[in-house]
C-alpha cells in the first residue's frame, strides 16, 4: 500500500516537542496529560504515540474524536518554528551526502555567495543574451525571476571542495547556464539547478543539493496550489495567475512529494484544499502527475492539445488566468 503524504507527515513529526513548546504535559502511562494548547483547562488534553505516530484527543475542543499531528498543525495555524517539530537529531551540523560529509553552513554561505554572483551577471551583467532569452524569448515577467533569485553563471569553472563545505570531494564543477535556486521559505538554500544551454543532460544539481520545492515561498496562505513540471513553467504561472494562488514545482516529472522532507516542506500541502498539477504534454509528464495524484488524490489537468508546456501556451498567446479560472469553475475550486 502507498503511503499518503498525510501518513508520511504524521510518522514524522515529534507532535510531543510541539505541544510542550506552549503547555506543561505530564506522563501517565502511555499518555501524556495536561491543559489544552488551544482551550487550556487543567488536565483535558491527551496525547500518545501509536504506531502511525502521535494521536491526541480533549475532552471540551476535541469533537469526541482522536487527532493526528497534521490536524494540530491546521488548528494551530502551521509550523512557524519548523525545527521544534522535527524529531531531535534530524538536522545534524554536517550531513552525509554521496561525497561524504558536508558541512551545510559553509555550503549555505558559498551557495547564498554564487546565487548573488549570478543574479547580478544576469540582470546587471554586459552579457544579456541569457535575460533576453528569458524575457523576450519565453515571455517571463523580470519582476518573478528577480522575485525567485534566478541568475546566470557565465564562466563554467570549478571550485575548491572544502570551498562548499565537503570534506571528501576536492572539485565542484559549476557549468555555465541559468541557475535556479530552491529556497526555504526563510532564505535557506534547499537546492541549486542550472540549465546549460545545448547540452545533454539540460539540468545539472550542485552537489550537495538537497530535495525541495521552487516556489515554496508563493505557498503561504493559499488553499489551492497550481504544480507546474519545472521550473521555467512555474515561472510562467507566477507571473500570470500568482496573484490567484500558490504556484510551485518540484523540478522535474521524476521528482515526488514522498522524497521531502514533509516535516520541512509538507504543511501547505497538507494544508491545501486542492492540489493542480499542470505536467508535460509528453509521456514521462502524464506519469509524474499520474504517479503524483495517486498519492495526493491531486487533479491532473491535461493541457490542450498541441501544447507541450504551459510556457508554450503563454508563448503562443493563451490567456493562463482565464483559462484558470474556467478550470477552478469546472473542478469547483476555490482560490
């Protein structure tokens, strides 16, 4: 049987840090009692570890019923402080990677040094061929690459290993091309892909990338998320429909929700009322989705015939907010 992403979250999270973080809870055999951290009271709130993970009740807020860690989450307004709900020992200083260990502050400050490089030499810089191709050729608004902190690499070099923090590798390969960079919704580098112009294969990941979602930030408060299959489409939504809902992207077909962290990344889409996903006209794009709407019971929406992309759509003059609103009236969505 798959595991939904609200199993998967629920497994995860350490709902026992996050409920002591606001009321004080005493152990009683296997629960642990004390006020409720949303109606208070004295001994009214119950919470244990079962074997899908924590599940709690109260006796006056609770509706007669158990509750899961995700449901807290929802009632108590989302994780603002993350890492008091990760399990303890889940975010070690150095973490191993297929290189050996990396050190992931000195990764950060090397990727937040190159992503300022790249925006600079993409918007700035005397070589403009990569801007006009993004704004001119595919229609993208400079507002939302600059928005999302898109950038270009002019020189392909190679950088010291222990430059990024790895202990193991002595060289980091930094192709020319477009860069993309994954960000946390505080600015934390998740990931860095750069798009190299005529070559196989088109995307490249910096070593030491980790899984993430391109647009997490557009997420916050949104009860509908449009997924778009990468990232330069997710560009093209954002600029037309962002002011209508959250637009993201995993950054590839292949890619899945089950492989985030769901801790760190999983509570808009638990959140959500709906989830869209707007893949490829092309094989490997219908099994994403299909692959991905099992999991999530997410819509598939098939783009119409003889587009391969939504940026194509946006290229050739479709309007993507109208077009969005018939499909929001046709699935009975709300934005």
């Amino acid at each position: 049987m798959v595991e939904s992403i609200f199993e998967k979250a629920n497994r995860e999270i350490d709902l026992l840090s996050l409920a002591s973080r606001s009321v004080t809870l005493r152990k009683s055999g296997q629960w642990y009692t004390g006020p409720c951290p949303f109606c208070g009271g004295r001994d009214r709130f119950n919470l244990k570890q079962a074997d899908k993970g924590w599940v709690w009740f109260c006796r006056k807020c609770g509706d007669g019923k158990y509750h899961s860690a995700v449901d807290f989450l929802l009632r108590s307004g989302g994780m603002r402080d993350v890492k008091e709900a990760v399990r303890p020992g889940r975010e070690p200083q150095a973490a191993k990677t297929g290189s050996g260990l990396i050190d992931a502050a000195r990764w950060q400050a090397q990727a937040n040094r190159f992503i300022d490089q790249c925006c600079y030499d993409l918007f700035l810089g005397d070589y403009q061929k990569p801007l006009q191709y993004l704004t001119l050729n595919r229609k993208l608004r400079r507002e939302v690459l600059l928005g999302e902190l898109v950038g270009y690499n002019r020189l392909e070099r190679y950088e010291a290993g222990d430059q990024w923090g790895f202990e193991k590798q002595k060289r980091i390969w930094l192709p020319r091309g477009i860069v993309f960079p994954c960000l946390f919704s505080n600015l934390e580098v998740a990931s860095l892909k750069i798009r190299r112009p005529d070559h196989h294969p088109k995307y490249y990941k910096i070593p030491g990338s980790q899984p993430g979602v391109f647009g997490y930030r557009n997420l916050r408060f949104t009860s509908l998320i449009a997924m778009t299959e990468g990232e330069i489409d997710c560009l093209t939504l954002e600029g037309e429909i962002g002011d209508l809902t959250g637009v993201c992207t995993l950054g590839s077909a292949s890619d899945d929700l089950m492989n985030l962290d769901l801790v760190r990344w999983g509570f808009p889409f638990v959140a959500a009322k709906a989830i869209c996903l707007f893949y490829d006209n092309d094989d490997s794009g219908r099994r994403g989705a299909q692959r991905l709407g099992v999991i999530y019971k997410a819509i598939c929406e098939k783009l119409p015939d003889g587009f391969k992309d939504l940026n194509e759509m946006h290229c050739a003059g479709v309007d993507l907010p109208a077009w969005f609103c018939r499909l929001v009236e046709k699935h009975h969505l709300g934005c």
